[in-house]
C-alpha cells in the first residue's frame, strides 16, 4: 500500500504489440508488477503496432484507413487495461518507430516513459516527448533476423533485409532518446558500452519469481522427460535442430527420456515433418498454452531443460527452469551465455551443431550426481542474482535517479 506522503508517479509501459508478444511480454510484465507493488508509482500498459497489418494504423495499400488516420484502441492483456496506438503507413517497418503526436500526447500526460523492447529502434517513439525516457533492450534487429533473412529468398527477403538495414541505423540512432538505458545480457552490455555514457546503461534482467517457479519433489536424475519451452513457430527457436539433436541421442542412447515441447504456438508443419522423418515424431510431445501450474510441474518434472535457439534476447525460461532446480543445455546464441554457468549450472554449445547439443545432453543424462548439482547451483544462482527482489532493485534505483533529475 503507498505511502500517502510518497509522491506518486505517473509511468507509461510501452511494448510493441503487448498482446502478442512472447519474451518481450514477458519482460513488460516483470516491470509492470515491479511499478504495481512499489509505493508512488501508477504504472499504465501502452501497445504499439508491431506488424505491417495492424488495425489501429493508417495502410498504405488500405485507403480505407487513410482519412481516419491514427486510432487508439482499448484492449485487456491478463487482466489489465491497455490501449494500443497505431502507427502511419504500417507496411514500412522504420513508419513503426516514428513518433506521432496521438502518442506523443499520452506519454507527456506521464512523468515517466519505460519502453520495454527487443531492439532499441523503439526509443525513437520518444523523440517528442518532454519525460524522462527508460528503455530496456535485448537485441539488435540485424543480430534478431538473421535465421529469418537467411530463410526469406527472393523480391520478400530483399525487402526484408532492406528494412533490416534501415533498422540497425535506427538501434544506434534512437539510443540518444534513452535517459537510461537497461540491458538484460553481457553481449548487449558490451556492445552499448561503445555507443552509450556508462552512466546511462545498467545492466538489468529481468527477475523470476522463485517462490512460484521453485523445485519440486524429483531431482533432475529421475526427471521424466528432457523440456522445452517458448514459441516454437518463430523460426529463431530452431526446433528443427532441437529435433536433428534429439535423433542423435537416440542413437546414442538405449530409451532416452521422451522430449516434452511446451509453447504458445507448436513447430511449423515443416518442422514436424522433419521430426517423422528423423522416426522420432512419436517420441516428441507438445503441450499448447499450457496454465502456469502445469508449466511449474513440467520444470519440476524435468531431467534436463534444452535451448536450440540461434538467437535469444536473456530466456525467461531459462531462469524458470533454473528456478526449478534443472540444469540447462543451450546454444550459445546471446542471452543464456549470461544465465548459464558452463560445467556449474549447465552446458553451453554452438549454435547450429545437433550433435554437439546431443553430446551435452547426454552428458547431463549419464551423470545423475553431476546433473543434481547443476540443477542445486541453478537454483542457487537464480535466487541470488536473478529473483525479483534481486533484480527489480536495479529498475527502481534507475526510476528514481532519472525522476530525481527531471524534479
């Protein structure tokens, strides 16, 4: 409950299609809960357009939505009143970061701007705004596309890369429109280090609640199946490797445990084809949208959590996992190279190398001893540097050093 002699404070959450988003959502609810349950802030939810197609903008190949121009929309995301605003010509994907006054209004009605993001292009949202701006980032859009260029051939990949382009002079270009600047991995860290003030950039990830996400009854070694999770349509998760690895193993190993998928979307029909074809298919299970209590059991359940990914902003389930005591085998594509502690919480391997990730797997599978002591340390790390009330620190002290300065 606020103090009523504490100043309240005004703070405007905007994520680029709150509704829909996977990881980035997941982060905007982490800050949103932080603002929610900390005295003098009053924390509102703002969508932007994410997509070429998005209703509430004005479509170049839509002249219907010309003489209306930018609307603002109400929606609700698990419980909570959000409004959405449109972006002009939506199709150009550089229109999206573009400041329009509809929206440049709402965040000066705020003391505060916290834009949650993958890429740091949506800082120039700002570029009108008279508050203090904050900008949690992940990624750059050049290193966040790359699988999905590499698969676009054609007039759509051209396109495609050409906007990519655009893109990545826009990440290094809105970075000036950020006050401060939180980043949630060591590589992006180290990257902004060359292009930011030290004194904007913080090196902040999101927190896990490991009250909720907590170990169970069953050590890794007598987990009942290997566990991923996330968005499995989105081509930079790369099942297709996760499957290729799983085959390996198979291989290697007398009955494997059965791998277990878990996501809001499943593997694309492509995907799964590969999986029959690799004669694995009816080992592979998937759980659509799963209720938080059956993901926390499917941690809990767990003798080994897997990352395929070629490209991960932190991985949010990665900490979930961690927080469930499992040890963790990933790629090293970005994020969990800061989450995963190689031989003490898990293993690290390349990305693309199907075999590689087979061997680690099987190495944590072989040794029951070693695989309990990764999903202990985990744990451990998890609490220590990684919880929400480790980690919410570092976005309130940034909250009030920037309001602290625009008082």
């Amino acid at each position: 409950m606020s103090n009523p002699s504490t100043p309240s404070y005004r703070v405007a959450v905007v994520v680029p299609a709150l509704a829909t988003s996977g990881g980035v959502a997941g982060v905007a609810r982490f800050v949103y809960q932080v603002l929610q349950e900390a005295d003098g802030y009053e924390p509102s939810l703002l969508s932007v357009p994410l997509s070429s197609d998005d209703p509430a903008s004005v479509r170049l190949t839509d002249p219907g939505t010309w003489p209306r121009g930018v609307q603002v929309r109400e929606g609700t995301w698990e419980g909570h009143s959000y409004r959405h605003v449109g972006a002009r010509l939506s199709e150009l994907e550089f229109q999206r970061y573009r400041p329009r006054s509809t929206l440049t209004e709402i965040l000066n009605r705020h003391d505060l701007v916290q834009i949650v993001a993958g890429t740091p292009a949506w800082a120039f949202l700002t570029r009108n705004a008279d508050v203090p701006v904050a900008l949690q980032v992940a990624t750059l859009a050049r290193v966040e596309r790359k699988s999905l260029l590499a698969d676009t051939p054609g007039l759509l990949g051209l396109w495609r890369r050409g906007m990519v382009r655009v893109t990545d002079r826009l990440d290094h270009h809105a970075l000036q429109y950020a006050d401060r600047i939180f980043v949630e991995n060591d590589w992006m860290r180290d990257h902004l280090a060359d292009h930011v003030d030290e004194d904007r950039l913080v090196f902040a990830p999101p927190g896990v609640d490991t009250s909720q996400f907590a170990p169970g009854d069953v050590p890794p070694s007598e987990g009942e199946h290997l566990l991923s999770v996330g968005r499995l349509a989105d081509p930079r998760k790369n099942i297709g490797l996760l499957f290729e690895a799983y085959a390996h193993l198979r291989a290697q190993m007398e009955n494997p445990p059965p791998l277990v998928l878990a996501g809001r979307t499943g593997p694309s029909d492509e995907v799964w084809a590969r999986a029959r074809s690799l004669g694995i298919r009816t080992q592979v299970t998937f759980h659509e949208d799963v209720s938080l209590e059956t993901l926390v059991e499917l941690y809990r359940t767990a003798a080994c959590y897997i990352v395929s990914s070629d490209e991960e902003g932190l991985g949010l389930t990665i900490l979930e996992a961690m927080a469930c005591g499992r040890p963790v085998v990933s790629t090293r594509c970005g994020g969990p190279s800061t989450v995963v502690v190689e031989c003490e919480t898990g293993r690290l391997v390349p990305t693309g190398a199907p075999q590689k990730l087979a061997d680690a797997i099987r190495e944590v599978l072989m040794n029951p001893n070693t695989a309990n002591r990764m999903g202990r340390a985990g744990r451990m790390r998890t609490e220590n540097e990684f919880s929400v009330d480790a980690s919410k620190e570092r976005f309130l002290r940034g909250y009030e050093t920037l309001l602290r300065v625009a008082d």
